[in-house]
C-alpha cells in the first residue's frame, strides 16, 4: 500500500525510503501487512485452494458443522455450500470493491483538489461548490435509486461508492495544496516558466501523496464496510455471487443454529479492517517527519 | 501587433532592467460582499535601474516592501501599475506564454533554503528542472550542465541523487543558486539569500555570490535588511522606506555621505567594533506606520528626527545631490530647492 515506496536511488535517501524503515520497524503495521498480504494470496488463489466451488449445492449436506474430515473446514450453510469457498469469494469481492473505490475516489479527488487548491479564486470557489452539492445529496437514497432504475450489478456498487468517497479526498487534497502553492519552491517552479499542469504534476502532488497514502488506507475498509452496509440491506451482490457482507448478514439470522456461518465471515472482515487500520497509522506516523524527532 | 504599439514596449537604454514608478498595492476586503476597504501598499511608485553585471543592493526594515518589489519585477506578482523594461523589451502586461521566454533571463535566489526545494525532488532533478522546461540541450548536456553547475557552487558532484534534506541551510542555498543558475540568466533577484544562514556561512554564500557576479557577468538586485551585508555585495545602494526608495547612490557615497535622514539612522545602527569610538546611534521613535494609512506627504515624518512644517503636507520630489557622474538621489526636503 505504500504507493511510490521503490523511489529507489543510489546514495540518497528520500523521504519514502526512510518513511518505510520507520514503517518496518511499526510491528503492529508490519504484522498487519503480511496478514494482509496472505489474505489477499487466499482470497485470489481461492478457487484453486477450495475444494468445493462456492456456488455449488448439497442439499443432502446442509448446515453440517465445520470439521476436517468432512473436506469442509469451515462447515456448509443451509443450502450445503463450502463456507470456505464463499467466504474467500466474498473477501474477493469485498476487497476488490475497496480497492476499485478507493482507486476512482483517488483519481478524481486527487485530481479535483489539487487543481481546485492550486488554481485558486473563482475555479475554486466553483469547484468546491460542485463538491458541496454532492455532499448534500443522501447516500443511501442515490444508491438505491441507482438499482431500481440500473438493477444490481456489482460495477455500480463500485460507480456509486467511488463517487461518494471522492469528495473527502478532494477536501483533504485541496487544503495541502493551498498550503503548498505560496511554498518557495513552487514560486520557483513559476518563475522557472512551468505550466500549471506541470507544477501540479511535479511539485504538488508529489507533496502531498504523503497525506494521500494514509487516507488511502484509511478509506479502503470505510468502502468494504459501506458495501458490507448495502449487502446487509440486500442492495449488494446478487446471489450465487457473495461479499463477505452479505456472509455476514445471512450467518446472523442463523447464528444460534449454525454459529460457524457467522464467525468465518466475521473473522475474515474483522482482520482486514485492523489490518488497514494498522497499517494506515503506521503509514500515518512514518510519514510525519516529527516521528523522527522522538526516536521511534 | 503594430508598430507603434510595439514601440511602446520596448525602451532604448543601456541598461539591462529598467522599473519605471512600479506599485503594488494588495486590496483589503472586509464585510460580507468583501469589498476592497482599503489597499495595503506595499509598492508604491519605484523607479530603478540595474546595468548589465551591477548589483543593486536594496535595503529597508521589514514589511517595506523589499521583497514584494523583487516579486513584482520578477512577475511573481502582477504590479498594479508601473512598467518593467527588462533588455529594453516591457515584461508587465505579458500573458504567461510569453512571458516564459523572458523568464529564462532572470531567476530568484529565495531567503529560506529550507522552503524553496521541492523535499520530493534529488539535487539533480531541482537543478535541471529550468533546463527541462525550457528544453535546453540533449538530455546528456543537461546531465554534463548540472555537474558543472554544482562545482560553481562548490559542491561535490557526488552528491547529485540525494535529497535536500540531507543537506545543511549553507549547502541548500548553494543548490538554490545552482538552479537559478541553470538558464544562465542575466538578472537574479537575490531576496535575502543569507539572512536565515549562520554568519559563518552567511560570508561564504555572499563570497560566492560576489564570484558570479565578477565570472558570469550577472546583475544582481540584492535584497536585504543587513547593511553591513549590502555594503559587500553592491554598486549601488537603494535604500527604501514604506513602499518608496528614500535614497539611492554608489556603494561608497551611501555609507560615507548618507543624506536622507533615514538612512543616517539605519548607518548609526551598524555595530562598530571599536570600544573607543563613541556610538552615536540615532534611534528611531516608533514604528513602520501602516502601509495600510501611510502617512501624508513624505512617508518619514512622524519618525524624523529633522521633519518640518512642511514634510506632513508635500511628498518630497526625488532630487539629484551628486557631484558630476556621480548621482546621488534623495527624496528629501532638506534637500529640496538646494541644487548641488
């Protein structure tokens, strides 16, 4: 996750190489990202490791409880599907919607702040008015308009998340920029007759990926909880497909009976949430050049 | 463009900037409407000129407006009136396009080496980024141009992929300088470039400014608020008061035979080390007024020792008390009506 980490150079040491020597030295963040790591292995290598398809019923072998013999360590649900199987297939969806989100949410945000933040005036003003109308419309409201009138298909989960979650990341981006421009070395870069688009390619958003990087992580798991919210109120996937969400939604109405179709999927949401977690304030002190001071 | 109009914008002169009554003035906005109230004015009518290869040493306290100036000459900031002449063609006015050709000539070396590099960037690419944007020379020229550049500045050329960062304030203000060095300008604008250096390194930068200045044939306007520091650097001396030049005269003639009475203050405040030499320092009453609300007719007054009745009511006019070939202008009325 630490975008522009390879930045790597012979005798100088920028700013990333020794921001991941403090991150590697975080352990909790360092744990947390080889976790991550092997989740995301399990999750893309699933099918291949399961032995079961997660789409594929046995009646005759419904809701048997999690055992090594029976070939389904995780148990089956109601249906006699692999819990195992679906939960991997739901942990992909869920974290391929995080990350498609959170990538759409960083291009436009990224792109609107900056130029918003550095143009300055009136394209500001205009700009961030544009920010303010979205802000006001009701989430909830857009997002269930958009299946009525579309049908659920999982590129709109993805459209509708990443439109939303664009607008914090164009205010983040926005205020450091407008820390920025009045900075010498912009000045200079001016002054030097660089274009606009150049001064915001070169000085400003490298300047800024720092913030950009730990909101980043920050905004990965807040998007698989938002869609783990709409799979909970059956405005998510559409059956076979699952996400780890809707795992958990169908595990809670039969947690007393068949206990293991909550907690797998449970399990599997709770971790990469502390995972991301951990590793954005890792990332978060890492980057903040005071963390040198203090010795960590 | 036709002809006349093109004439308009160029000026035959021998020198290489000319500034002509500059101002700039910052609107203050208040109320709800922000509408301009009242104008801060930082820039308030300069004239000047730099030859080819002088040095201009601009002086004054603090919030005179030292440094808007150097940025209005430079366009970083668009004056409000005033025109700048530099090699006889106007720069005010120019759209950013065309513009950039001029900016390959004149360049800033900034007050704080910690804020003016990029902390993203290595000491090469800070350094050839004028060449990459002005697409001067092959890709290997520009490499071969930033070695030579670093060993200008006395720095080792080993030094080329690390980071500002690692570098001390004395070390980051070479690699400042290397850059505005890049384009081989004519004119630099050298905005307090040792005043957030320890004095130790502070004589050394200032050496190697006086270098460029005598090998390349640079004209410099040196902004500082540090006479002694001037005194080093400059030909001629500028002194500035409130958004006005006071007094303006050869290096020399300034520190010997200084006429405004402002600048008599700002020289008796020079530390002389000589326990045997009475100081006799004049000090100032109060403050800088507001350039908000500068004062009525010449901008010292409420602060002169020497006002008269009628220094709170006429704006003295700029008079030459120089001896032939040797100008020395004051805006004085203690002057005025004296012919030298």
């Amino acid at each position: 996750m630490n975008g522009g980490g390879e930045n790597i150079t012979v005798g100088g040491r920028s700013l990333w190489q020794s921001a991941g020597e403090r991150l590697r030295r975080n352990k909790a963040a360092t744990f947390s990202l080889w976790l991550l790591i092997l989740f995301v292995v399990l999750v893309v290598a699933g099918p291949w490791l399961a032995q079961h398809d997660y789409t594929q019923t046995n009646l005759s072998l419904g809701s048997t409880a999690p055992s090594l013999a029976g070939g389904h360590w995780f148990g089956t649900d109601a249906l006699g599907r692999d819990v195992l199987a679906r939960t991997l297939a739901g942990g992909r969806i869920s974290l391929l919607v995080g990350l498609v989100a959170t990538l759409v949410s960083l291009l436009i945000g990224v792109f609107w702040g900056a130029v918003a933040g550095y143009c300055g005036g009136r394209v500001d003003a205009l700009m961030m008015r544009f920010v303010d109308l979205l802000y006001a419309m009701p989430f909830m409201f857009f997002v269930i308009l958009l299946m009525v009138v579309f049908g659920r298909n999982i590129l709109l989960i993805f459209a509708a998340i990443g439109a939303m979650n664009w607008l914090d990341m164009a205010r983040i981006v926005r205020g450091q920029t407008i820390s920025l421009r009045h900075r010498e070395f912009i000045l200079a870069a001016t002054l030097m007759g660089a274009g606009t688009l150049t001064i915001i390619a070169r000085h400003v958003i490298p300047n800024l990926l720092g913030v950009v990087v730990v909101y980043v992580t920050l905004t990965i798991p807040q998007v698989m909880l938002v869609e783990s919210f709409l799979s909970y109120l059956g405005l998510g996937v559409q059956e076979p497909l699952t996400s780890t969400g809707a795992l958990v939604n169908q595990g809670a109405l039969e947690m007393e009976t068949a206990p293991w179709l909550l907690v797998f999927p449970a399990l599997f949401l709770a971790g990469t949430l502390f995972c991301f977690n951990f590793i954005g304030d890792g990332l978060r002190d890492a980057l903040d050049p005071k963390s040198d001071e203090d010795g960590r | 463009m036709n002809i006349a109009a093109e004439s308009k914008r160029t000026r035959d002169s021998n020198s290489l900037l000319q500034v002509e009554h500059l101002k700039k003035y910052f609107p203050v906005r208040a109320g709800l409407l922000r509408r301009v109230v009242s104008q801060v004015r930082a820039v308030d009518g300069i004239s000047l000129q730099i030859a080819a290869g002088k040095t201009v040493g601009l002086v004054g306290e603090s919030g005179c407006g030292k440094s808007t100036l150097g940025r209005a000459i430079l366009q970083l900031q668009k004056p409000t009136a005033g025109k700048v002449f530099l090699a006889g063609q106007e720069i005010t006015g120019m759209s950013h396009a065309e513009l950039k050709e001029y900016r390959r000539d004149m360049q800033i070396i900034f007050q704080d080496p910690y804020a003016s590099l990029s902390p993203r960037r290595t000491v090469a690419q800070i350094i050839r980024e004028p060449l990459d944007v002005h697409r001067i020379g092959s890709p290997s020229e520009r490499r071969r141009r930033v070695s030579e550049l670093l060993e200008v500045v006395g720095l080792r050329p080993q030094i080329l992929n690390r980071y500002p960062h690692e570098f001390s304030g004395g070390q980051r203000q070479r690699i400042g300088i290397a850059r505005a060095l890049a384009p081989q300008p004519k004119f630099i604008v050298a905005d307090e470039p040792v005043s957030a250096l320890d004095v130790s390194v502070q004589s050394q930068v200032l050496n190697l400014i006086a270098e460029l200045k005598r090998d390349l044939g640079i004209a410099f306007l040196f902004i500082s608020h540090d006479l002694a520091v001037i005194q080093h650097v400059s030909d001629t001396v500028a002194v500035m008061y409130l958004g006005r030049l006071v007094e303006e005269a050869s290096a020399e003639d300034i520190y010997r035979f200084p006429k405004h009475p402002y600048t008599e203050a700002l020289l008796s405040a020079i530390p002389v080390p000589d326990p045997k030499r009475k100081s006799s320092r004049i000090i100032l009453g109060g403050d800088v007024p507001s350039p908000t609300h500068p004062p009525s007719g010449c901008p010292f007054h409420p602060r002169c020792p020497a006002a008269m009745g009628i220094c709170s009511d006429v704006p003295p006019p700029r008079t030459d008390q120089g001896g032939p070939g040797r100008p020395h202008y004051v805006s004085c009325h203690l002057y005025n009506g004296i012919e030298s």
